[in-house]
C-alpha cells in the first residue's frame, strides 16, 4: 500500500509539490518561533545567581573638581562609610553602568590560546559580590590582599571559564595580550540581563583610583521593608555630600521587570505573526485537502467498490497528507541542522535540536489535524453516490 | 448466483421521495450473462448498485452465492466487493493519475498479495483485454474503447465470479462497442463469469442469455 501511495504521489508531484511548500515554510516559521521560546525557556529556568530585591542603584556623576586621584578615592570612601553606616543598609558597593538588569554594555575582544572571545567588563570594589549576594565557584573575591600586587587581579564566570578552560581550573590562570590579567576566582553565572537571557562571558575587575572618576553606580542593599521615607532620606544624604551631581534612585526589581519586558515583547510579537501564519497554512492545509478530496470522489467512490472499507479510504487520505508533510520536513530539517552546524546565532545546539524536535511533532500534529476531518468526511461517501456524480 | 427478493428502493431527499425500485424479485444463475434494459431513469443504475452491494435496498433481500448480505459490516462488503464482484462503468472511473499498470492492480491492493503476484495478475488481465503494449500509459493517453479495456482488465483481475456492467458501452461508437461486448462474451464462455450489464443497446441485448426490462422501477419482462 505504501509503495502505491508514492505511485500516486509521485504522479502528482506538480500539485503536491505546493503543499510541500506551503508545509515546509510554516515548518520553517514555526522552528524559529521554538527557537526562540526554547532558548528563552532554558534560560528562565537557570538561576538568577543574584539577589535583587532589596538592592537599590544610585546613579551620579562625578562633579569633584579636584584630579587627585587620592583625594577622589577618599572623597567616595567617605561617601561609602555614610551610607553604610545608616542603620538600614547592609551593604554598599561602587560599580560601572553595566549594572545587572540594564542595557547597559561594555565589551572587549579578548584573545587566549588561539580562541578569541568577547567578554563583558564590568569594574566592582570588594563589597560588590555581598550586595548582590553572588556565590564562587572557585577561588575568592577581591579583598584587601589585592592591594599593590604585580598583576591585575580579576574574578570571571563560570560561562567565560568554561570558554576559555573548559573544565579544568581557572584560578590562578593569567590572561590578556600581555599576560596582566590574573584570576582570582571564579562565580556562578549571573543572568545580569533579566530572566530571559542568557548569562555570556563576564569578566570582573577592581576599581582603581585612576578610574573612580568614571565610575557612575552605587549599589545599596537594603534591609527589607525599607520603605520610601528612607529612600528621600537617601537621596538627601547623596545630594549633600555629592554638589551638583544628578542623583537618581532606582529599585533593581523595577530593572528586572523592565528588561524582562524587553526581552518578551520580540518573542511575543513573533508569535502573534507566527499564530497568524499557522492560523493560515492550518486553513490552507485544510483547504487544499478538502478540495483535493471533494475532486476525488469518484476515485473514493471507486476505491469502495472494488473493496476499500471506508475507513482504509480516510487512512488512505491521511497517510497521503503525513508522507507530503514528512518529505517536507526532510526537507526542512537539512535547512535546519544548518544552524547549529554553522553556528549561525552563537545558541547551543540543544536548543535547536529541541526546537528542531518540536517543530517536527508540531507539523505532524498539525497536518493530522487538517486531514483527519476531510479524510473522515471523505469515508463517509456512499460508493453509490460518489460513482453516479461524473 | 444472485438472488433478490420484493426489493424497493425509495431515494429520499428533503422535499421529494423518489420509488427508484418496486418489489423487484429476481433470481440469476451461475454463469448466466444477463442485460437489464429500459428508459432512462426507470432504476436500471439503482438495481445494478443494490446488486454490487454499492447501495442498500429499502426493503427487500439479497443473497449472492447463498449469503445473505443484509447486515454485513462495512469490513464484510467491502471484502465481499473485492472477493466476488467486478465492476465496469459507463464512464470507466480509472484514476488518471495512475498508469494503466498500477490502475489494473487496484483491487489486488485491498487483499494481501505481493506486488510481484499484482503485476504478474495485471497484466495477465491486460493481456486478456488485448492492452499488453499500453500498460505504462496513463489513461488520458488512450481512446474511450481502451480506457474501456483497461477497466475491464481491473474488473477480471480478481478474478471475481460476478461481473456488474452499468452501460459498458454508452460511451462508445457500434465497432469498439462490439469489441467490448466480445471481451464480456469471451469471458463468460470461457471462465463461466456472471454478468449483468445494463445496456441501451437492442443488439447488445440479443446477445446475452436473458433480457430483464424496467419500466419505473418495476420489472416488466
Ligand atoms: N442519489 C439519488 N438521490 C435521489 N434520487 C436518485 C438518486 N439516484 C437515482 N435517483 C433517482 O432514481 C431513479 C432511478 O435512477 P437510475 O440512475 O437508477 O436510473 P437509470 O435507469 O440508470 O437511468 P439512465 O439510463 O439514465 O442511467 C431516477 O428517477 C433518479 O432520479
Ligand atoms: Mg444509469
């Protein structure tokens, strides 16, 4: 039976090659969309690696006018020591712009052993793995032994180790062009652009008084329930230390939520039209079918009589619409695998390969769906009836 | 062969009720070449399908080879239909999207046989009918006589003991027309086939054994 299915699709192929088509595009589409969903899913369901509630950001900008560098340092030390010591902080720490939960990048190229890899820089102080409460994975975090030694020391994820060392042992490694760089430690990942993304390469260095002036981020955790009374107090205490500067308070859950959002709103726009487009290949599958059906009721009416029962006569139509559907996912799968074996959007393979494995059952589903009606319909012809129409 | 009983057959549609049939009893025997004639519309097609067990009576028995068909299963007719009975129609009803070939093997799908066994029976039934160069056309290529042919060769290669033909030769001119009519004489003189074809046709008619005439839907000889 299956061999005379070929015969007849073959002896087709001119108008079963558009319903390939038409499947193999909304295959396409519909890959794309498990892609995306699969990939935000996998990343949902990783730790944050960070405490967020509770931690508020301060934005300023440097209004000292003095250059000096010692100076500058004490001046922010100071400025450290008062907001810790109000009795509803906990902790304290100065950062660059790329805080968690903000567009915000700074990126640089980054060369070792032949691999080249893009990390995020991101300048932090000691206090700064205890405000957002991130845990090591080896080694330490700065402290105050890093004081005057030779080389740089910097803390990196466990995303860039794994991309630089795979599974061997990080700490005390040396990196950089000119082998400056010294790690100290490693941490979990930490998923600084919100929910939905996934962690990449970060790499942490110290701030150093050369660079506090460019610093533009205080991050404040706060004991909970702190409320907004607190918050104008804060602001206040900054304002007055700080002259001139712009001070800006921000909660990070507030950061969260707006990242989130960002991260959301393509994935949903992309299934609002991948809908629609499913919606149409499902009415045109249903369409096609049916029509094909209706223009086969002779050839039914006939199968009937020389022996089909009528329910071989719908498992014939349905079979028909699954090879139509499998060739055409043959034929999307090679465009598919094309992906992770190009490496195309730098996402792990196993995405696609779930995407790919969903999108195949989805298509199935989906066909079985708009033949099984027609088909069943098409059964319920009577023999007489379907020969006496010519 | 093929027995039947006061069998009526009643159309009904939302508005009219149309008696295609009334008490038609009639008795066929093994080997018998019968012709149904009558004017249009007076139910020849209806009585030929309630035969082929196409269509069910309203009322009325059936018993082909002493077996009654009355409450047989979907599986049992379609069985039964594949078995026992071949068709050929006026307008051929082959699947032109099918070879000759692949046509003529149709029924031996809906039994287990191997493609070997199918195309060995195929043609061997194209042989019969005299199509042996033209088994890899498609049937838009050939002329109504052959397109006839082939549907016979797809009646005959079950190698069914009864063969049911609803106006064989309406579509044809008189010389391919006998030319069919010899292939159905043929077969019943050589294989002992039942036939019952219904027929416009007087000297068609004269040839077969008996002639049942209709009239409205009821048998007048
Ligand atoms: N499916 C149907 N629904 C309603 N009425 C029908 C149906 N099939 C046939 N009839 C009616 O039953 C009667 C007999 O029809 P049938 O086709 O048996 O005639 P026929 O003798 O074969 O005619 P012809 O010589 O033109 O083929 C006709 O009046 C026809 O209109
Ligand atoms: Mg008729």
């Amino acid at each position: 039976m299956f061999r005379h299915l070929f015969t007849l699709i073959w002896n087709k192929k001119k108008q079963n090659f558009l319903l390939i088509t038409e499947m193999l595009i909304s295959f396409l589409v519909v890959f794309a969309v498990f892609t995306l969903v699969v990939f935000n899913y996998r990343n949902y369901r990783k730790p944050m690696g960070l405490e967020y509630e509770n931690v508020w950001v301060v934005n300023y900008n440097n209004t000292l006018k003095t250059t000096n560098a010692d100076s500058v340092m004490l001046f922010y030390e100071g400025l450290k020591q008062i907001i810790k010591s109000m009795p509803q902080v906990r902790e304290v720490s100065y950062t660059s712009a790329n805080i968690p939960f903000t567009q915000n990048s700074m990126m640089n190229g980054l060369d070792y052993k032949g691999k080249h890899i893009n990390p995020n820089y991101c300048q932090s102080d000691e206090e700064y793995k205890n405000v957002l409460q991130i845990k090591m994975k080896e080694g330490r975090w700065f402290g105050k032994e890093d004081m005057n030694v030779s080389k740089r020391p910097i803390v990196i994820n466990s995303t860039m180790k794994e991309q630089l060392f795979g599974k061997e042992s990080a700490t005390g490694k040396l990196i950089g062009d000119s082998k400056d760089l010294k790690i100290i430690g490693v941490i979990d990942d930490v998923k600084m652009k919100g929910d939905y993304t996934d962690a990449g390469a970060w790499l942490y260095v110290k701030i150093d008084t050369s660079s506090m002036p460019g610093i533009g981020r205080i991050l404040v955790s706060v004991v909970p329930g702190t409320d907004a009374a607190f918050e104008s107090r804060l602001y206040k205490t900054i304002a007055n230390t700080m002259k001139d500067s712009n001070i800006e308070i921000e909660h990070l859950t507030n950061k969260l939520k707006d990242i989130n959002y960002f991260a959301l709103v393509p994935m949903i726009i992309l299934s609002i039209v991948a809908g629609f487009l499913i919606i149409n290949v499902a009415l045109g599958l249903f369409g096609v079918l049916w029509y094909n059906i209706n223009k086969r009721r002779s050839e039914i009416g006939l199968r009937r009589a020389i022996g089909a029962t009528s329910g071989s006569v719908s498992a014939q139509l349905v079979s028909e619409a699954l090879i139509l559907a499998t060739l055409s996912l043959i034929a999307g799968s090679f465009f598919a695998i094309q992906f992770p074996l190009l490496n195309v959007f730098d996402l792990p393979a196993g995405v696609y390969l779930t995407a790919l494995a969903l999108s195949v059952v989805f298509i199935y589903i989906l066909v079985l769906i708009c033949s099984l009606y027609p088909g069943r319909q098409a059964a319920a012809i009577y023999p007489a009836v379907a020969l006496h129409e010519d | 062969m093929i027995r039947l009983q006061d069998i009526e057959k009643v159309y009904r549609t939302d508005t009219v009720e149309t008696l295609a049939l009334s008490s038609i009893s009639l008795d066929i025997a093994k080997g018998e070449f019968l012709s149904i004639m009558g004017p249009s519309g007076c139910g020849k097609s209806t009585l030929l399908n309630i035969m082929g067990l196409l269509d069910a009576p309203t009322k009325g028995d059936i018993r082909i080879d002493d077996q009654k068909t009355v409450r047989l299963s979907d599986k049992q007719l379609a069985q039964f239909r594949n078995k026992k009975l071949g068709f050929i129609f006026q307008s051929y009803h082959l699947i032109n999207d099918l070879k000759v070939l692949d046509n003529v093997e149709l029924p031996m799908l809906y039994r287990s046989s191997t493609a070997k066994e199918r195309t060995q029976l195929a043609t061997e039934a194209l042989r019969k009918v005299g199509l042996s160069n033209r088994v890899k056309h498609f049937p838009a290529q050939l002329s109504g006589g052959q397109k006839q042919r082939v549907a016979i060769a797809r009646a005959i290669v079950g190698k069914p003991e009864i063969i049911l033909a609803d106006e064989p030769t309406g579509n044809l001119d008189s010389a391919m027309g006998n030319e069919i009519m010899d292939i159905l004489l043929q077969l019943n003189k050589t294989e002992g086939t039942t036939i019952v074809m219904v027929t416009h046709d007087e000297n068609m008619a004269r040839k077969t054994h008996r002639l049942v005439r209709l009239f409205d839907g009821s048998q007048v000889q």
